[in-house]
C-alpha cells in the first residue's frame, strides 16, 4: 500500500468513527436506551486515532513533510472532522505522491538518524507492523486506564 492510500483510509477512518461516536453522544443524551454505547463508540474511536496518528508521522516523514505539518496533521484528529479537510489539501498539494522510502537516496537529508530508522523499519514492514501492533494496543490500554481526556486534570 503505498503512503497515500494508507493515510487517506485512516483520514477518512477518523472521521467516520468522528461520525460513530458523536452519534452515540446523541443516542445518550435522548434516553441512553443501550448504556455502554458510548464506550464501543469511544473506544473505536480512540483506536482509530491512534492508527491515524501513527500513520500521519510515517507517512509525514516518509514525505518529509515539515515538524508544523507533522505536528499539525496529528492535532487536527482532536478536531471532529477536521481530517477531511486537512487531506483534501494534501491531495491538492500533491503531498502524499510517491512510493516508500525504503532506500537511501543523495538527498541529505538521507542522513539524519530518524530518516535511518525510518528507513529500516519501511523496508521491514512485518516487523513493523508486529510492534506496531504491540505499541499501539499499549498506548490505547494506557489510555484507558487514564480515564475519559476531561478527567485527566481533575
């Protein structure tokens, strides 16, 4: 798959489970006929935003895209549906064009340790996707034990 499709199918993934949970929110607010809707929805939710986040800076860096844009195309999941447009632009801007950086290439920018990394994970990606498939789970189970974002800070 190249860095295109996979950022677009997580893009519109976010926005999709944007979709689910809000609507969820609204099954509860009219009578909670069904308790742990939210939950599913949420839980959905967050690991599709984790999945986007993830795909956003390997395919940020595999397109070297700029700390700004990087940082930018992660924040942007906070937003509801905030993703769509933000895609449609790179779209636009030819952003998400080209294959993997598998090799390393006379750009020197080549050189740089994340580009090193980078590169060595791309060219092994079940390895990838093993810890990836660690990580991700991790981060979300760490997450859940944390409690719901507005109850981070009470």
């Amino acid at each position: 798959m190249k860095p295109k499709q996979l950022f677009l199918l997580f893009a519109k993934g976010e926005a999709i489970t944007w979709t689910l949970l809000i609507s969820a929110l609204i099954v509860r607010a009219a009578g909670d006929p069904f308790p742990p809707i939210v939950t599913i929805a949420g839980s959905i939710h967050g690991a599709v935003f984790l999945g986007y986040a993830v795909t956003a800076l390997l395919v940020g860096i595999n397109q070297r895209w700029s700390f700004g844009k990087l940082t930018l195309a992660v924040a942007l999941a906070i937003v509801p549906f905030a993703t769509i447009p933000f895609e449609r632009r790179l779209v636009a801007t030819k952003a998400l064009e080209g294959e993997w950086r598998k090799t390393k290439s006379t750009d020197p920018r080549d050189d740089f340790f994340i580009d090193v990394i980078f590169r060595w994970f791309i060219a092994r990606p079940i390895l990838l996707l093993a810890i990836l498939l660690v990580a991700i789970p991790t981060v979300f189970a760490f997450l859940l034990f944390l409690g719901p974002p507005t109850e981070w800070f009470d």
